[in-house]
C-alpha cells in the first residue's frame, strides 16, 4: 500500500530555496478578468493560442522573471475535481508546482491532482514521474481519500496470478494494521461451517476462498456507538464456473473484485477521519473457477441462514459470496449495512459504466448517498427493489434460485436475492459497480477504479460528524 508521491511539503521546498513553479486555475467566467491582469506578453501569448479556459485544458506561459515557470488551468463550467487530474502529466514531468489563484478550493485540487497522478505501476515502472503539487494546510481529508483510492485501485489493477483470495486476505490484514485495527481471516474447515456458500463458490479453485474480517472503533466509542457495516465481494477472478464466460468476458475479470476494494477503500476513509462510529469489514475472497470440484448447476446450497438455493447458473456467483456475508452482519444489527460488488452486467446496461445502481430499503439513507454523491461528484443512481419481480427467484426444489426465471431486470433482481438475507428493520445499501474506467479522463486514468465511496463516505461524515 503505497504513499501518495505526486504532492511535495510547500515549506520545505521554500527552505530549500527551490524554484517552484506557479500554476493558475481559471473558469471560463473569469478568463477575461484573469487576461486583463495577465503581463501584456503572457496576455498576448494565452489570446494567440487560442486559450479559452476549457475544462482541462493546460497552457504554459512564458517564463517569469525570477526563471520560474507558469501555467494556466483551464477549468471551463466544471466545480468538481476532475480538472486537477489533467495536470500531473499536462505538465512537464517532474517538476513542482503551486497553486496561485486566489479563491480555489485547495482539497478539491489537492483530490483531482492525486487521482490524475495514479499509475499502475507495480509490474511497469514509468520513465518518469508526473509534476508535483505543494501540498497546504487544509487538505488532509482529500490526501486521505486519494490514497484510499490509489489503494483500491492498485488491488483491481493487480493481475489475477498476483492477487488470489490469500492476497487480497492479507490486504485486508495490512489496511487493519495501518489504522490500529483488528484483523481476522477465516479459512478451511471453520470458512466451510460459517460461510457455505462463499465455500462452494470457492471449491473448484485450488487457491481456497477466505473471509478476511477487520473491526475497528473510532475515538471515544463504547459499546452503544452506532455501529457500521460493510460487505464487499472479492471475486479475485471469475471464469464463469461451468456456465464459462467466452474469452471475451473474462479479459476483465481481474475486476470482479472492485465491491471488496471500494469496501476496504470506504473503511480507509472512515479510519484516517476518526468518525465515530464502531465498524466493521467482511471481504469475501474467493476465485470461481471449472474443475471436479467446482459447483454445478442444479446443485442446491443451503446458506449461512439455513435457507437453501438452487444454482441456476454458476456465473451468479458474486450474490452467494455476499449472502452469507449479509446474514452473519444483520446479526450484530448495525445502524447501516452497506454491500457493494461488481455484480451484474444488467446494471451496466442500465446506466453505463460510470453510473453505479443503489439499491436500498431506507428512503432516508438512499436519498443521502445520492444528495453526497452530487455534492462531490461521484455519483450514483437509485434503481428500485421491486416486489413484483420477487417471485421470478422461486425454485420448485429449493427456497430460492440465484438468477431469475426470464432475463429481465437482471440487477434488480439480484438485489431481491440479497434482500432474503436482510431482515425488514435493518438499514441496508446495495451497490452494483463497474469498478472500471473504459478509457481515460482527467483524475479517472483507464483501469481499476473505486466508485461510489465518496458518496458513502461523505453521507457518513454528514451524519455522524454532525452527532459527534
């Protein structure tokens, strides 16, 4: 789990005498104004070039006087971060930076820089480093976030061969001891009684499945602090089991690990803020693959719960990791039990790569994550629960089969299976990702990505910092 290195300490380098470079962010609204105030050479230069403050667009301007650099940031209608990511490689490489501009939110700068300088790094190092920005007072949080990002990121980037069930355990294992918490990893004969059907989606790999279970408590909490849970599916790869996927569909399943890490991402944010809250995290880790040994369809499964499911298909693998995850959380009656999984395609079908489907049974908690989630840009989008649909999961030999009877709604209705492990009273999340950039944009490099755990985080921070 490596630092964050694209920011440098501002009063250190001054000591040093360093030159630092001066960087200016502007909207289309004030690039007038900001022209007006401008030297007539660099006036000239920005007006010759055609600037128009785009939204992440970047011009260099002649050099200052004391040999210093300049840059202008073009920030185009755009408040969100997403700016500050074109700038680690718009800029030359490895040269250091100050924001300038009076007004500028410096987390929301600190937050976009960062998450535009990730690179995937671990088996291809780069020629050379992005720029470098002068970390200020007042950005704590947002380093916080973009290192929990960065984390999440580099477990989905990770290939398969490196990043099996034990890996991703012991990553759960590593993010415990950074924040002083507790950390437990369930395996073996004692994994196959408490968790049965993460068990039988793990029998036909021989890199066996894992519970990993961290518990921490923030400052000052007793026993009657709200207490939160998370759930996260860490499907290390999934090959489909005997309903294989075509080559094609398995080109990304790296990724179907991307609920566990935003979980572990999301757990990281509360930890380094201190919320006050009691939390604990559930990763199944786990590899659905083809062998003798692997489940079938047809098979039936009795659950954690007692409640017992027919495999209709065994690629629906992902809601059997979560199930008994939910039902050992609903136990211990958290104030909030959030799940998140890269879990069905139907949800990207639904609303692209970038929208993430919420699913929940709590008005009030749905409508925070998705107030937040505009509020910092990451957004989600509330698909329904609906009843009517319940009855499409029924099997005529057991309680409930994994997928439905028709291929309709495919993502609501996975989230009506994982509603059976939920009990009525408890408040619950459901997020279906992608966990995946397509393509590059500013501060969202193509690769692994966390969505979604800005949003929870923020709604989080909203609620219990507010009753602290």
């Amino acid at each position: 789990m490596r630092p964050i290195d694209c920011l440098f300490d501002l009063g250190a380098a001054r000591a040093e005498g360093r030159i630092l470079h001066r960087l200016h962010a502007i909207s289309a609204a004030d690039l007038s104004s900001f022209l007006e105030r401008l030297p007539e050479p660099q006036r000239t230069f920005l007006s010759f070039t055609g600037f128009t403050a785009k939204s992440g667009s970047i011009a260099l301007l002649p050099p200052a006087a004391d040999g210093g650099m300049e840059a202008v940031l073009g920030l185009g209608t755009d408040e969100s971060h997403a700016p500050f990511g074109a700038l680690p490689y718009g800029l030359p490489a490895e040269t250091d930076w100050q924001l300038v501009t009076p007004g500028i939110d410096a987390a929301r700068a600190t937050l976009g820089f960062c998450l535009g300088a990730y690179r995937f790094s671990e088996l291809k190092p780069a020629t050379s480093g992005p720029a470098r920005l002068a970390r200020v007072p007042g950005v704590e949080n947002a380093v916080d976030q973009a290192w929990s990002i960065w984390m999440g990121r580099d477990l989905i980037n990770r290939p398969a061969n490196l990043l099996g069930p034990e890996e991703l355990a012991a990553a759960v294992v590593t993010l415990a001891e950074r924040f002083s918490a507790s950390a437990e990893i369930v395996e073996g004969e004692r994994l196959a009684a408490n968790y049965p059907t993460i068990a039988a989606v793990g029998r036909g790999s021989d890199r066996t499945p894992r519970v990993a279970i961290l518990r921490w408590a923030g400052p000052g909490t007793t026993e009657a602090t709200p207490l939160i849970s998370l759930c996260g599916k860490g499907v290390c790869f999934d090959s489909g089991g005997y309903d294989l996927k075509p080559s094609s569909g398995m080109l990304r399943m790296k990724k179907d690990m991307g609920g566990a890490a935003a979980m572990m991402a999301l757990a990281a944010q509360i930890m380094a803020a201190g919320l006050p809250v009691r939390l604990v995290l559930r990763v199944g880790c786990v590899e659905n693959s083809v062998s003798g040994h692997a489940m079938r369809p047809l098979d039936v499964i009795r659950t954690r719960s007692g409640k017992t499911v027919e495999i209709g298909n065994t690629d629906a693998e992902g809601r059997l990791v979560l199930c008994d995850l939910l039902d050992e959380a609903v136990e211990e009656a958290p104030e909030l039990l959030i799940d998140a999984a890269t879990l069905t395609g139907a949800a990207r079908v639904a609303l692209g790569p970038e929208l993430p489907a919420l699913f929940s049974n709590s008005d009030p908690w749905s409508d925070a994550v998705v107030a937040a989630g505009q509020a910092v840009h990451d957004p989600v989008w509330r698909l329904p629960l609906w009843p009517g649909y319940d009855g499409w999961l029924d099997s005529p030999i057991a309680d409930m089969n994994n997928v439905s009877s028709n291929g309709f709604a495919g993502a609501i209705t996975a989230a009506l299976f994982l509603q059976r492990f939920v009990t009525l009273s408890q408040n619950w999340l459901h997020i279906d990702l992608y966990a995946w950039n397509d393509k590059s944009r500013p501060a969202a490099p193509e690769g692994g990505e966390v969505q979604t755990v800005r949003s929870l985080f923020r709604a989080l921070q909203d609620r219990y910092n507010s009753t602290a």
